[in-house]
C-alpha cells in the first residue's frame, strides 16, 4: 500500500504552515490504517499508511517523515525489529509504538532502542494528537539542532601533564569551592538565578574541563559531583529566596544513588535547582536515562539541555531530557548580532521553544549588540560576561551597559 491518493490530494490544498509534520503509519490491521488515514490529515498530519513493516521501510527510504507510528505485534517483521532497523540509519526519528497487548519486555525493548513513546490501544485519538504533535516538534528541534552544531566549534580542554594525577585530584577535592555567574530575566534584567562554577586551588587543574577530564581518570566522578553539590547546598543559605541555582551534572553523576536519595541535603533544595546536563555529554551509556531523570523532576529539580548545538551527538538527549530549559551555547550567542544564519537559526529555536513551553537562556554574551540582538530574538534569561563574570556568591550583575 502507499500513500493514500485521496488523502494527499486534499492535504495539498492546505497551506504548508498549518502541516504539523509527515506521519508514517504501520499496522497490519486495515481498519486501522483506514481511520488514520482518514483522521489525521483532518488534525494537519499528512499521513502515509503501510499494513507490513517491510513496506514501511521502504516508504521511509524514500520520503522524509517526521513521526512513525507503528503497531507492536505484527506478522513478518514486528514493531521492535523495524524500530531496531530504523536506528541502524536514523538516531533521531520520533517512533511512537502501539499495542493492544503491552508487555514489560516489549516497553523496555522499546525504550532502549529509543522509542519516543509506547501507547496502548485502544488509543485516543485526542492523545494521539498530543504525541504526535510533540514528536514532530522534537524532531524538528533535531534538525536545527544539527544546523547548530555545524556552526559551533568544539574546543578540547586537556589537562596537560598527568603524572601523580591521585594526589592532585585530592588536593582539588580539598579546595574546591564554587564561584556564581548571574543569569538575568530579559524583561526586566532582575535576577533569575546564578549558575554555579567549580573552581579549585590545585595550579594544574585550571579549569572545570581539566577538572572533570582529571576526575574521569582517577574514577573520581562521584566524589567530585557530591563535593560540588555539598558546597551549592551551603552556598544556598546566602541566596535570596527566589533564585534559581544552576548546576552542572556529569552523565555519570546520574549513576551516583547519592544524586535524588533522601539522605542527600542537596535534595531538600532540589525546587531551587536546575540541573544542567550538557549536550557534549554521552548519554547512550547511562541506562534508563528517562527514569533516572524522572524521578529527579519528582523530587522537583528542573532539567536543562547545556550548551544546546555544541555537540550534537545525534542520540536524542534532547528528547529523552524533555527539559524545561535550553541553555544556547555560547558559539550561536557570539557575533549573533551580525550574523544572519545564527539570527534564523536563534528565533527557531526560541519560537518551538515557546511552543513547547520550554524557557531559553542565552549565555556567553559579551556585548550590548548581542544582547539587543538576542532580545530581539526572543531569549528568555540572559548569562555571560557582558553582566557578570563567575564570582563569589553572590554578586550583582548590570543589566545597562557596564
Ligand atoms: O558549558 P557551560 O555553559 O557550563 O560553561 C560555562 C562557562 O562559560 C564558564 O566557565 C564561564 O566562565 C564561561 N562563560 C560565562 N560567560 C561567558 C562569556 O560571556 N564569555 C565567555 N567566553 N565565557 C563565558
Ligand atoms: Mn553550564
């Protein structure tokens, strides 16, 4: 089967902007690729609808789609092995499994091999709707991220000489203290809240980067995440009450239990924190990212995507984090002003943002063009060194020109 003829023809008359995206449909029940076909174009989808997964692969080879909506249990190849065959060649692609006969295995299969949601039948075509609108978002939010890292550069911090690397570390662990970066609402120019920076006094560990690269090889990445947020939680006692502290995880910081358990102080302030996780950063080794993550938002941290275009690494963090906030890296944020690509590129993302209901900071600005310019734009909150650089807790910061 292919596309429906009648239902392309009659989505052709609609404008392009009220196309919420291409869905591809599988299932080997007719009936149900008969209601789709004919449902989801009147909600804006246009729609493709094939009764075997082999056609679909095909279908997918040849188009571009946005969503894959796929029933689970199928004769032939199944919905598990054509979500294992469309990762083989697309990261990123939003597919949404259904099945009228859910299974723990099946729902665990699928969310390793990244599925974007497992939905049992009968589903309602109300919450249909809301899935499919929200994958086609992320996968759009995909390509202007993968638009944005080809204008980030990377920059690799290394940690020099490593010899005597334990004793070093340890003496970094002993002094390590954090210093505060204001982040500054754009309607106003108050305080939103500060990000907390690691800083140490051990001369050959410069820099947050050498820090963790140092931590990593000593196997000290627990040690360190719990020393940083120690310091946060006696840091928050001098916070004025409706700041937000930013702070830094390392993936593997997710695999500390320490991170979310009660016994933790750092949890009893976890409604005053936004844990940034940086999209440089690997996921794919951290199992159950969604849960983990879960249950940190339970406790009520909220989550934000770091350095947003910096390193795309095509592994859906950005769909698995669902975050609250997006934090632009600072290479889309430099020369914005005069820089037309980076202007498109910025409102995008501020405007899927809104719809998302995600808040977007731009940090690293360092002139008043910028600022203005990212104003402009839509940015919500504002960090870099044009109001403040990183300093004890808590400086003020200026909004006007310094
Ligand atoms: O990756 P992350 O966003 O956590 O990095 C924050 C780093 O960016 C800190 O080391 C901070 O000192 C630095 N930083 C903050 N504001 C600016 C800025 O305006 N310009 C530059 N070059 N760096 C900044
Ligand atoms: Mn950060």
């Amino acid at each position: 089967m292919s596309i429906d003829q009648a239902d392309s023809a009659s989505l052709n008359s609609q404008t392009a902007n009220s196309i919420h995206g291409r869905v591809l449909v599988v299932d080997d029940d007719n009936g149900i690729l008969r209601m789709l076909a004919e449902a989801l174009p009147a909600l804006n989808f246009e729609v493709a609808t094939h009764d075997n997964a082999e056609d679909g692969l095909r279908a997918l080879a040849a188009t571009d789609f946005d969503v894959i909506l796929t029933d689970l249990l199928m004769p032939g190849m199944d919905g598990i092995q054509l979500l294992q065959s469309i990762r083989q060649h697309d990261l990123e692609i939003p597919v949404v499994l259904m099945t009228g006969t859910p299974t723990v295995d099946s729902a665990i299969q699928a969310l390793e091999y990244g599925a974007y949601r497992y939905l049992k039948k009968p589903v309602r075509l109300a919450e249909l709707q809301t899935v499919l609108l929200g994958a086609a978002r992320q996968h759009k939010m995909a390509h202007l991220r993968l638009a944005a890292a080809t204008i980030a550069g990377e920059a690799v911090v290394r940690a020099g000489d490593l010899a005597g690397l334990e004793a070093r570390f340890g003496l970094a662990l002993e002094t390590l203290r954090m210093d505060f970066q204001p982040i500054l609402n754009a309607k106003d120019g108050t305080i939103y809240g500060y990000e907390a920076l690691m800083r140490c006094d051990e001369p050959s560990i410069g820099n947050p980067g050498a820090m963790l690269e140092v931590a990593e090889r000593v196997n000290g990445l627990h040690a360190l995440g719990r020393a940083v947020r120690e310091s946060v939680v006696k840091s928050i006692e001098e916070a004025e009450a409706g700041w937000s502290l930013f702070v830094n995880l390392h993936p593997e910081d997710l695999l500390d239990q320490q991170l979310g358990s009660p016994t933790e102080a750092f949890s009893k302030i976890a409604d005053r924190v936004v844990l940034e996780i940086t999209e440089r950063s690997r996921l794919e080794r951290i199992p159950d990212v969604r849960s983990r993550i879960r249950a940190l938002r339970e406790i009520g941290f909220r989550i934000a995507v770091d350095d947003l275009g910096a390193g795309y690494s095509g592994l859906a963090s950005f769909a698995q984090l669902e975050p609250e906030i997006v934090k632009l890296d600072r290479s889309l944020v430099q020369h914005v002003d005069s820089t037309q690509t980076k202007q498109k590129l910025v409102r995008s993302i501020n405007a899927l943002s809104r719809d998302m209901g995600v808040t977007v900071v731009a940090e690293g600005v360092e002139t008043v063009a910028e600022r203005d310019s990212l104003l402009e734009l839509g940015c919500d909150l504002f960090q870099g060194f044009l109001f403040a650089r990183p300093a004890p807790p808590f400086a003020s910061a200026n909004w006007e020109t310094p």
